[in-house]
C-alpha cells in the first residue's frame, strides 16, 4: 500500500495544476477505491455509513416534495477520528448541499493510518432516481 501511495502522491503532483482540484480529487479518491485496500475498507466504512446516508437521504429528499433528484458527486477526506474534512459537492443544488452538510455530522471508521492527517480520499456519486 505505502508503494502505491507513493505513486497516487506523484500523480497529483503531475496533475494538480492542470485541472479542476474538485477533479483532480475525485480520479485520486476513485484511484484509492479501486485498489485492494481501498476495496477492503470500502466494505468496513459502508457497514458503518450506509445506515446514517440512508437517514440523510430521507431528510434531503422528502417524498413530500419534488426534489431535484439530478446527479451529483461528494469528494471528501476520511481524516483521523474519523470524521469528514475538505467537503465539496457539486453540482451544488438545495438537496446535493443538504447531503454534504448532513453527511459531514456522520461519525465514520479511522482510515487507514499510512493516509496520516490529510486523510483519506473519498468520493461518493449519487443518482437519484424518484
């Protein structure tokens, strides 16, 4: 995994100036997922969140309104303690910024210790459909 890190950090080195950040932070937080390990806790931070997003949902989303269910994607950092840091959603409409801001209170696993204080990417696309 520490090799692979390594890789990911020279990666955004390479790319950060020549994009969007919000970018740039999706593809590193996808990149991360989609390894071994970051498939392995994908798993672990699921069991723990998927109960409390189900929630946030509901509240964002009431079926006593007609939301706007277009697509948005959340990239966020899983830091120690784990707690959410560095929360962007976009598009930004009324339910995707009710989503981050709900999502952002959850309490979630610890990351994986080799992501130290900056940690974890991670990034979460939803469709809504009615």
């Amino acid at each position: 995994m520490k090799n692979y890190l390594i890789s990911l950090l020279f990666f955004i080195a390479t790319v950060a100036g020549a994009g969007d950040p919000f970018n740039t932070r999706v593809q590193l937080a996808k990149s991360i997922e989609n390894s071994a390990d970051g498939q392995s806790f994908q798993k672990i931070f699921w069991d723990s969140a998927g109960g409390y997003t189900a929630s946030v949902m509901q509240q964002c989303f009431p079926k006593s309104t007609k939301p706007d269910t277009s697509a948005f994607t959340l990239v966020a950092n899983l830091i120690p303690r784990g707690a959410l840091a560095n929360v962007e959603v976009r598009p930004q409409t009324k339910q995707s910024l009710c989503f981050a801001r709900g999502f952002r209170k959850a309490s979630f696993p610890e990351p994986p210790e080799n992501f130290g204080n900056e940690g974890m990417p991670l990034v979460i696309e939803m469709k809504i459909t009615p």
